[in-house]
C-alpha cells in the first residue's frame, strides 16, 4: 500500500542534490538502494537492489511489474503515472523481497532525459519497514487509547494548579447538559446536587491546599436526574514538586451505591414491619446513652410482647400473625412518632426507645397509651384478645449501660406478663432479688437432679362413693444437702428452665415406675397413679416413645397410670409438638386428666379437642365448696360437666368432713386431700394400703387417712401437684 504519492516539477527539482548522488557504496551502508530504468525501459539496479529484490541488470521493467504483487500494483502504477507527469515524486510502497518478506519502502523517482533524448528514470529507495510499524503501532496505541477513554464508564477530566476544570470529555458534557464553556472552571458545579456542594468544595479545598489526592462520592446530574457519581483526582507534580495538573475522572456508581443502601438498609431493618431490627436499636441505644450521659439526661427502654400472639399464629395461620405484627407496628410508629425509636426484636418482641425523658411518670403515661393497642380476632370458636404486656427500664437509675438497661427492662416484662398480661410494669430492684432467687431455684434444682436426691412422694386418691383407695398421686419432693426433705416450691422457678424441667421429670418418672413395680411384686393393690407432666417434657421430640420404653422397662400397665397436663402446655412455643405427643399416648390407651380445671387457664376447647377422661377442680374452689355459695355452685357445675362429657371428676384439697360429704352429694368422684391423706414416701405406701383395707367405712378410712402425717417435711404445701 502507499502513503500519500508528493510530486515537484523537473523545474522544481533543478538545483537540488540529487540523492542518487555520492558515494554508491556509502549510501548502502545506510540502507539506501538505487536502481535506474534507461530510454528502452530496462532496470539496472545497483547490487543491493538486486540483491534483496531480485532486480536484475537489463531486466525489462513491465516484466518485473508483473511480478509485483497485484494487490500492491496499483500504487506502483501511480508512482509511475505522477513522475512521468511531474518529472519527480514520492511514496511508500509494498514490496516483497526475495525471503517472501512484505517490505515498507520509501521511493524517490525523477525523470531525466538520456542521449537520444528518450525518457529514463532514476530511484532511491529506503527500507521503513520497522518505522512503518512502529508508526502503525502508534496510531494502533492512540486509537485504543481513544476508544477506552470513550467508551470507559469513569469519565476523565483535567484540572489546572487551582483546581479549574480545563478539559472534559465529550460524553461527560452530553450527559450533564452543560456547554464546553458552561462547564470548564467551576461551572461544572452548578451540575451537582445542592446539599452536595458544601462538602464536596471543602474537600477539593483540603485537597487543593495539602496536595493530597482525593477520592469522594457526590450527586450530579446526569440526563435530567440526579446519579451517584465517585470523583477522584491525583495531583501531577513537576521536577522541583509544584503542581502542575490534576488528572481526574468521574464514575457512575449510582446502582452501586443504592444496592449498598438497600443492604445496609435491610441489615439494620426487619423486612416485615419495616421498623429496625435489634442491631440498629442497639446502636441507637448505645448513641443515646452516651449522649445522655453529657447532658445528664433520662432515656427510656420499652420491651413489650404481644398477649395471645401464639394462639393467633396456631389458630389462623402465620399470615394472620404477620398481619397482627404489621399492624401493632403500624400503631405504635403513630404513637411514638417522632418522640422515639420503635423496633422489633424479633417474634412479637418489639423495643421503643425514649430520649430526653423528664420523670419516670411520663414513661408510665407513654406505656398506658401503648396498652390501647389492642386487636380482637376469631378463629376456631374462640375470640383472641391481643394487647400487649410491656416492661420498662430508665437510664440512669435502672442502669448506666445498654445490656444492664435492658435486662432490667426484660426483668419487668416478665413479671407484667406473670401477673396476667395486659399490663405495664416498670422495672424495681425486688424484680432484679427475684431474679437472682429463680437462678438460685434452678440451681437448687439441678443440683438434686445431678445428686440423686429427687424424691417421689404418693397422695391418696379416694373413691367418695366408697371410700375405696383407687390409687395415688404422684409429687415431688427433693432433699437438700442437711438431709431434709424439702417442698417443690422452693424450687418451682425450675420448671421454667426446660431442660432441668424435662431432667426432674424423667427422674420423677423413673423413680414412680420403679416404686409401682415394687409394690406390685409384693401383691399390693396400688389402683392407678396419676403422674404431672410439664410443657417441658411434652415439647421433647418422642417423649410419649420415651415414656413408653420406660414403662415396658418397668412393666407398667397403660392403664395403671394417668397423665396430668395443665392448659399451659400448650402457651408458647412448639404446642404442635405437645399435641403430637397427647395424641400419641392416647393411642397407647395413656389416660389423659386436665389438671387445675376452673382456675382460667382451661377451656372448654380443650374439653372438647383433648382425649381428656378426668377433670381435677382446683383446691381454690374445694376450700370454700361448704362456706361460699358461688364456690359451690361452680363446683357442682364442674361436677355436672364433667359427668356430661363422661370424665371422672377429682376435687382436689379436701381437708375437712364437711368438704367430703359436699362433693360426695354432688357426685363428685375421687377426691384427695390432707383430710384423707397427706403425701407420704414411697416406704409408707404399702403400709397405708394394706391399713386402708381393714375397714370401708368412710368415716374410719378418713380417721386412718388423717393419722398418716408426712415425716420431716418443711414448708409442706397444702396442695396436690408436683410443683406445689
């Protein structure tokens, strides 16, 4: 191929030094070649042209012409053409050497005129090739260079010593709307967001009066909307370290920076309310602590649980508990709108942070408009009445830092929802004492379990149609480290902790049917015993297998044993799994009483949805059966339900004659009580039973029954269950 063809005249070229002149060999040591075409239109080319060409002395020229490549033919041909026109001219021919090599070589022609006058041409040539490619790689290099600074997203930009905006790229220009002119020096200002402008000018000012580089985030606009941009610009310094240019660009990061903003977002919010989430209220916390710590002020905490949230996620599904949450979150942003900080902490545990509180009375008038807050659904025949149970701690006396603060303020929400729920309690120091004695309680307890020193105690179960023993109940007893036989009370708090609850209740269970399997190898009619279960145990995975490998163990009928659960089993979480566990012992003919039954905490759902064969009326009705007529009168329509339903009906705590006959005319079935027999060892037992025998006279079996006091109990409890 050829570069451009340059022509002069022979006028022109009179009087300039022929290049063709000097010395031949010296000219082929630089790398020139020399060859001439004479009148008849012969080559006779010098002998490095002949050489690395194969040119050879009277060779015709149309025949070396055709030996030329046809591609490169026709800038030869334009060679030919402007010299025979101009008498001289120039160009970069394509030419292939004897190797097959493609050269780069630069031609010089110009015509003269030969003794007859006749046309004839001189030629010096001189091999570009590695100029040519060099130069070829140059243009390759700028032209990439072009097309990446193009096409690159950062948009770069050059800056004088002061800062000023000199040179943009064309499509920074396009996407900002902004003239060339608009733009250079600082115009390019009036394209940024107006709350970005005062941060950004004192960087590049920073920037500008320390030398150092600077690296920023800003919003500019860019097709009529604002983007996130980043702007960084390194300072360019000469030889003594002035500064000379700052080299720049500008990236869009504006999809980047709103991902970062949505997980950020998502990492310190719950996704289903939309409030923040337990992380983002502690470190509220924490900064509201610090700063009220400087200017002595009060700071609220609120941790409040929804009443009844359980029975809504149970009874009508999840989607109804998470509208129930959306909802409650909903009203309590009204109410705190703007006076604190709502979160979720998770499940229907929410947190509400207060600054600059004034007394301890306003946090109590903030709670009471929280406890408005209430929602009354239906499902399955019942009406769920959900409101809230809140706990609440103040800085600085309920505690100087966060985890104190809310500890103590978790410490008042349990007992707010001990106390019936519904209700607001502010944290006391009694609530932190009683905190410390349900650790002690559950040590206490965990101690025994690991002594060995949980003890069965056995209450009868009177027939009072009879006056028949028809069996016992079992009771817990633990001996502390003095030997003495202590009461379930002073270690009820147990019972919360699910494991040392499910460890006492498989010792207790371990220990009855043990003491059943004696008592039947000595031909004893012990009748059934009736074993309290908690929400502990049913909520283990295979406790009704559990207890079944017990019993063959022991070789304990179904039907020599009863099971005693109280409503509260199915509070709180994992009640699918106790009413798996129910459903399985009912299949293995396990009966099923429903302990406590009156007191509230059971309902006639569950009478109707449980394999429940016997009801247990509380002792708190029991005692005032023959003084309160309403006692009475709720007492019989158990009686009556029950019989209704066809259960067995038990009346617990009979502790008087009067008490006997009452029930008995009612036509309650079984009772127990101090009045027929107060909870004795396992070692008494065969004794009582065989004693029971002699006479069935009720009165007598009652005098017997009262003759039988428990040895070296302390702080006996006057009721039946194992946890009293």
């Amino acid at each position: 191929m050829a570069d451009q063809i340059s022509s002069r005249s022979p006028d022109e070229f009179q009087g300039r030094q022929d290049p063709m002149d000097g010395d031949q060999q010296i000219l082929a040591s630089a790398g020139v070649l020399r060859w001439s075409v004479d009148g008849d239109g012969l080559c006779h080319p010098d002998a490095a042209t002949a050489s690395r060409f194969g040119v050879r002395d009277g060779q015709p020229l149309l025949r070396w012409f055709r030996g030329v490549h046809r591609i490169f033919r026709k800038p030869v041909l334009q060679l030919a053409r402007a010299v025979l026109r101009m008498g001289r001219a120039e160009a970069t021919l394509t030419l292939e050497d004897r190797e097959g090599i493609m050269r780069n070589m630069r031609v010089v022609a110009r015509i003269r005129r030969d003794g007859a006058g006749r046309p004839a041409a001189d030629l010096v040539m001189i091999d570009v090739t590695t100029e040519h490619a060099e130069i070829g790689r140059l243009r390759r290099s700028t032209e990439n260079l072009r097309l990446i600074v193009e096409y690159n997203p950062q948009l770069p930009w050059l800056a004088d010593p002061d800062g000023r905006i000199i040179d943009f790229t064309d499509r920074w220009l396009e996407s900002s709307g902004l003239d060339r002119e608009e733009a250079e020096g600082n115009g390019w200002l009036a394209a940024t967001h107006p709350d970005d402008i005062g941060p950004l000018t004192q960087r590049i000012t920073h920037s500008l009066t320390t030398g150092e580089s600077f690296d920023v985030r800003v919003r500019l606009m860019v097709n009529d909307q604002y983007r996130w941009m980043r702007a960084q610009a390194y300072p360019r310094r000469d030889e003594e370290g002035r500064i000379i240019r700052w080299y720049g660009y500008t990236e869009d990061i504006h999809e980047s920076v709103l991902i970062e903003e949505q997980i950020r977002w998502n990492a310190e919010h719950d996704s289903l309310t939309e409030l923040p989430n337990r992380a983002m209220f502690n470190a509220c916390l924490d900064k509201a602590l610090a700063k009220a710590l400087t200017e002595f002020r009060k700071v609220g905490v609120f941790l409040l649980d929804i009443d009844n949230f359980k029975d809504v996620n149970d009874l009508m599904g999840h989607h109804a508990g998470d509208d129930l949450l959306k909802s409650f979150a909903s009203r309590l942003k009204d109410i705190f709108a703007g006076e604190g900080v709502v979160a979720r902490l998770g499940g229907d545990e929410f947190a509400i942070l207060i600054e600059n509180v004034e007394s301890r009375q306003q946090l109590a008038d903030l709670a009471n408009r929280v406890l408005t807050i209430r929602e009354t659904l239906f499902a399955a025949g019942r009406s769920l009445e959900c409101g809230v149970s809140i706990g609440v701690a103040a800085f600085p006396e309920d505690g100087r830092v966060a985890t104190e603060l809310l500890r103590h303020a978790d410490l008042a929400l349990y007992r707010a929802k001990s106390l019936g729920r519904g209700r607001m309690q502010m944290f006391e120091q009694s609530l932190l004492e009683d905190m410390q004695e349900r650790v002690a309680m559950i040590n206490r307890a965990r101690t025994a379990v690991r002594d060995g020193t949980i003890i069965s105690y056995y209450q009868p179960k009177v027939s009072l149609q009879t006056g028949e023993l028809v069996g016992f109940e079992a009771l817990l007893r633990w001996r502390d480290s003095c030997g003495t036989i202590r009461s379930p009370a002073e270690i009820y708090a147990a019972f919360d902790d699910h494991d040392v609850a499910d460890m006492i209740g498989q010792t207790m269970t371990s220990q009855v049917f043990a003491d059943m399997a004696a008592w039947r190898a000595r031909g004893l009619p012990v009748g059934h015993v009736a074993i309290n279960v908690s929400s502990a145990e049913l909520r283990r995975e295979r406790f009704a297998g559990r207890l079944i490998e017990t019993m063959d163990r022991y070789s304990i009928a179904p039907d020599s044993i009863e099971i005693e659960i109280t409503e509260g089993v199915f509070l709180g979480a994992a009640s699918d799994t106790v009413r798996r566990s129910i459903d399985e012992l009912h299949m293995c003919n396990i009966p099923l009483a429903l302990d406590d039954f009156g007191t509230g905490f059971a309902s006639l759902s569950h009478l109707r949805s449980l394999p429940v064969s016997t009801l247990k009326i509380d002792r708190s009705f029991v005692s005032g059966v023959t003084a309160r007529e309403s006692d009475g009168a709720i007492v019989s329509a158990l009686v009556t339900l029950g019989r209704a339903l066809n259960m067995k009906v038990v009346a617990e705590g009979v502790e008087e004659a009067d008490q006997s006959i009452k029930l008995r005319e009612m036509g309650c079935d079984y009772a127990q009580g101090f009045y027929f027999g107060r909870p004795a060892p396992s070692e008494n037992i065969p004794a009582l039973i065989q004693s029971w025998g002699e006479n069935s006279a009720i009165v007598t079996l009652n005098r017997r029954a009262a003759a039988w006091p428990p040895p070296g109990i302390r702080g006996e409890s006057r009721t039946g269950s194992r946890s009293a």
